[in-house]
C-alpha cells in the first residue's frame, strides 16, 4: 500500500520519497566522484566560510579556540599584526593557501 506522501509525488515527480532520495543520494556521489581534487578544495572552502559567517561571533570564537588549542591567542596576534599591513590583498582578491592541492593529481 503507497501512503499519502508517496501517491502525491509519484503523480507529480514520477517518484516514491524513497526513489527521490537515492536519485539524490546517486546525484551527489557522481557529482563528489567526478570533481577534481581542486574542485572539491574550492567547494569546501566556499561550503566552510559560508558556516564560519553563519555562526553567532561567540559560536566562532568557540570553534576556533577547540581549533587551535594552546596556539589560539598567538595566532589572534598573527591576525592582528596581519590585519593592519599595507600589502595584504582583500579577502575576496585571495586565493585559499591549500588551493594547488589539486595540482598533485
């Protein structure tokens, strides 16, 4: 017997739930398996700082303190003396230090 749920998107997509989630679950996978090295590095870049400028200041401050541990209040002074020189480029003029991880492939 087919639910409610299921008769309403088999009619209007062709699909149970069920069926829509493994389409979903195939699309990403051959999506993920089909990026290159460098793809994947900017995605989850991009994925990761869109987190970091959702979260509240206080639930940031938190995860980068787990993050570095002993080393956190040395590199807020890294970032500070970083923060007032004359030669950095503008956030959105860089590129992630990680980003020729892809040209090991």
């Amino acid at each position: 017997m087919i639910n409610a749920n299921d008769k309403i998107k088999l009619e209007k997509f062709g699909m149970t739930h069920n069926q829509l989630q493994e389409l979903r679950y195939h699309y990403v996978d051959r999506l993920v398996d089909n990026m290159s090295t460098k793809d994947l590095v900017q995605y989850v870049f991009d994925d990761m700082t869109q987190y970091v400028e959702n979260q509240s200041d206080v639930e940031f401050l938190e995860d980068a303190r787990n993050y570095w541990d002993d080393g956190f209040d040395d590199v807020v002074e890294e970032i500070k003396e970083f923060t007032d020189c004359d030669f950095k480029k503008p956030i959105e003029d860089r590129t992630p230090s990680n980003f020729n991880i892809g040209e090991l492939d």
